[in-house]
C-alpha cells in the first residue's frame, strides 16, 4: 500500500477540517467498542489473564526459533504446505505461485491485515485475478477503493448515509434502505463469489504450535466460507501469532474477543486443521500457510521495541485512544493505525518513514489499559520519541527550545533569567504572529499573556 505516514499531521488536520463525518462515526463507534470492553473485562479476572496472556506471548517470542520450526513441523504433520517470506516480495511471489499452479481465476478474501501490509490484492489484481474481499467493511472499502480505517472495523469511518449512497449507486439499491436490506444485498453477492471462488485467503489470529491448528475469529461467517469453500486456501500468518499449546487458545480465543468486541467469544471461531482428508465432503483441497517475517525478526531483536510482537491485533487501544477517535485510520497512511500503528510502523517501517507517528498521542496510557497483552504503549511511544531526536529527526529549533527549557528547569539562574525576558516582551509578544513556533499551538487557542509579576514576586508581596 502506498506509504504517507510523514504527511499524518497534515491529512491528521485535513481530515478534521474536511471530513467532520469521520469524527463523528469514528467516535461514536469505538466509544461503543470501548465500554463494552471495559464490562467483558469486568465479567472475569481480567488482570489476571492480562498477566497470564503477556507471559504466554513474552515466552513464545523469547523462545520463537523453536516454536516456529515445531509449528512448520505440525502443520505439515496436518498435510498443510508451508512457506516461509521474509518480506513482502516474497510473499507475494509466493501468492502469485500458488494462483499460477491452482489455475486461479477468483478469490475471495477473509479479513486479514497482512494481506493489507503485503498488497497482496494489487498483485493478484495485476494477474487479472477478480478479488473479493468478503467482510462486509472490508468489501464497503473495497468498492471505495479505500484502505483499512480500523484494524476491526475497516469501515469505522464511513455513517450509513454513505454506505447507503454507495450501494443506491453499485447497486441501485433505495436511497433509504434499511441497514438489514443493504447487508442482504451484500450477502447475496458474497455468497456468489465463495461458490464461484477458486482460492480463498485468510489470516489467523494465532497458530498452535502443537498442533498445528490455525485459529480464526469472526462474526459474519465469511471467514468460515472463505476457508473452507474454495479448493485452495491460503493464510498470511505473521510470525509473531504463535501459541505453544492447544490449551492456551481457550482463555487467548475469548481475552481477543473481550478486548476487541465486548464478547465473551466471537461469533464463529474457526480451528482448521489442515485440507479435506479422504472420506470428508468438503473443505479445501490445499492448504498454504504463509509465515510472514516482513520487518518483525528487526521488531524482535530490538532491545527496547520487541514487546510490541504480542500485540494480538484487537484493537482495543484504538477504541480507548482520545486521539485515534478524533480522525480514525487513514491519516496513519500505513495498515496499522492508532496506538498499536504508532509503536509498530516505526518497527516495520523505520523512524524516517513514520517520523509523526510516535507523536500521536496525548500519552494518557488508556491504552494500556485496554491491550490485552499489557504491552507498554506509552513506554514505548516514548522510546520512539527518543530515538527521533537521537537521530536528528525532530525540527532543530524545536530540539534547541526543549534544551533551553531543561535548562530553565533544573538551573535556578537560568529560571530567572528566562522568566525576567518573557515578562519584558510587549502585550501579546507570544502570539503566533510575532514567535512562529507557537503557531500550531495557538492556532486553536487563545496567544500566551505572561504575568506582569514573577510567582516569587507575588510570594514575597504574599499574594499567594
Ligand atoms: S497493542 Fe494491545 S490493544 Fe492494541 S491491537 Fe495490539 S493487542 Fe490489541
């Protein structure tokens, strides 16, 4: 997908000016999301599997070497073909291969935010391969031709006056259809593409290393049609989403759903063991597990980044992120949005290509709070932080302002010294006319009046 997470303070700004809508539905949506999390959580011991689910992924990811050669190991014990991708090229190339040999005229796609990180429908596209995505947010976006705004809710973005739009113009549906008759259009459109599908593709919320078992979530269904209809299915599965036994799924399967949806447990979860074996009616023929590195091996030996790779995809630190809510995903301009999309981009992608990233946030740490995986956002948003001035990416004026103002606050002579200067600036000198750093700062609010008398002035006058 093309990359323009270095414009996210400018589209950030253009979004809230043009698009007052996103805001809006954005809000109101993960509002929603985030108090029913926060009673799913409150139902069980939730610090408790919060600790227990960080120690399980903490092991796995200190231990991953093995975990994924016992992982390729059961896969194939289950008759699955596994590939191995260490970027995004590869994985593609690897898709492409398996189209070629499969005679692949159509796939239809389950959700899954590898592909999106992958461009994995561009390519398939470029083959002359009709791709469907089948979640109904994913295919609304589809027909946009939009990226993923959420990692649950692709379309969080979009109110249903648009979607109704949308489909009056795709499909001539009333102006004023129901919610209930715009999803039945869709899904008899969607079940046309899984009979007629060659290929289906999925991701995998997590792979038991045990057993081989590939575990998905979902609440519409598509993803158990995606994977079992086609004769041929493909999971993108990064390499982070292992889980060393089958009983760890239980408490991993429902922990997902409580962050992400308010559930106790998805809809539908589906655990696939591998192709159709003989004497079973159906089921894929072929069954290819990507594991996709794609910058995470960089993410993992990184001594101060690495707790990043338990993140379990739910989203639930950008339903509870303040500053997230106000835009939704698309200012991010990568897949990965929100919280979890300003501490992994900059691990994926480098500093320089997410420079604004690590700043979008007010530090408030609900995130943290909400991650299931207790992974330290805010610790970690600083960290990129310091890495971007250590490397000299922040605006030069900006880092000399901070080096006078630590100066200011830890040296008393320093202190006094600045306070006497900005008090001699005429009425309204701080205004965003006359110091042009303060401009973004006072362009939404009112201009900096300093005090006439010093705090020690009005002490020694005990008037404080
Ligand atoms: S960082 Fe935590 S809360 Fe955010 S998507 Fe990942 S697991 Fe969920």
């Amino acid at each position: 997908m093309k990359l323009t997470a270095n414009q996210y303070p400018q589209e950030s700004a253009r979004v809230l000016r043009e698009e007052p809508h996103v805001r809006d539905s954005v809000t109101g949506a993960t509002l929603n999301f985030d108090g029913k999390r926060r009673l799913a959580y409150a139902e069980v011991d939730a610090e408790t599997w919060r600790h227990w689910a960080e120690g399980v992924k903490n092991h796995v990811l200190m231990n991953l070497d093995q975990y994924l050669l016992q992982a390729e190991a059961s896969l194939k014990r289950n008759g699955v073909q596994v590939h191995w991708a260490e970027h995004a090229e590869a994985a593609r190339r690897i898709v492409a291969e398996i189209a070629r040999a499969g005679q692949v005229k159509k796939v239809v796609k389950a959700k899954t935010m590898v592909s999106e990180e992958l461009g994995i429908n561009p390519m398939l596209e470029g083959m002359g391969i009709e791709t469907l995505e089948t979640d109904l947010g994913e295919y609304l976006i589809q027909l946009l031709g939009q990226p993923p705004s959420h990692i649950v809710g692709p379309a969080i973005h979009l109110n249903l006056d648009q979607i109704r739009q949308l489909f009056h113009q795709r499909f001539q549906t009333p102006t004023g259809a129901s919610p209930e008759d715009l999803a039945a259009v869709a899904r008899k459109l969607l079940r046309e593409g899984f009979l007629k599908a060659d290929m289906g593709i999925s991701g995998a919320n997590f792979v038991v290393a045990e057993t081989g078992t590939l575990a998905l979530i979902e609440n519409e269904g598509n993803i158990r049609l995606s994977t079992s209809a086609p004769r041929i299915h493909v999971a993108l599965v990064g390499i982070e989403k292992l889980l060393p036994r089958f009983s760890d799924l239980s408490v991993f399967l429902s922990l997902t759903a409580r962050a992400a949806t308010g559930q106790r447990l998805g809809t539908f979860v589906s655990l696939l063991q591998g192709p159709r074996t003989a004497g079973e009616s159906d089921g894929p023929e072929e069954v290819h597990v990507i594991l996709v590195d794609n910058g995470r091996s960089s993410v993992l030996a990184d001594p101060l980044a690495w707790e990043t790779l338990r993140c379990v995809r739910c989203a639930a630190c950008l339903n509870a992120c303040p500053v997230y809510r106000q835009t939704g995903g698309h200012p991010y301009g990568y897949v990965y949005s929100g919280p979890i999309g300003a501490i992994l981009s900059p691990g994926l992608l480098g500093l320089e290509e997410t420079k604004p990233l690590p700043y979008a946030s007010s530090l408030c740490g609900a995130c943290f709070q909400a991650c299931p995986v207790r992974i330290p956002i805010p610790r970690l948003l600083l960290t990129w932080r310091n890495r971007a001035v250590d490397e000299g990416l922040t605006p030069k004026l900006e880092a000399a302002a901070i080096k006078g103002y630590a100066l200011a606050m830890t040296q008393p002579w320093a202190y006094s010294l600045a306070s006497k200067a900005i008090r001699m600036l005429p009425h309204k000198a701080l205004d965003n006319t006359i110091v042009p750093v303060l401009k973004a700062w006072t362009q939404g609010r009112a201009g900096l009046e300093p005090s006439p008398r010093s705090f020690h002035q009005l002490w020694d006058a005990g008037e404080v």
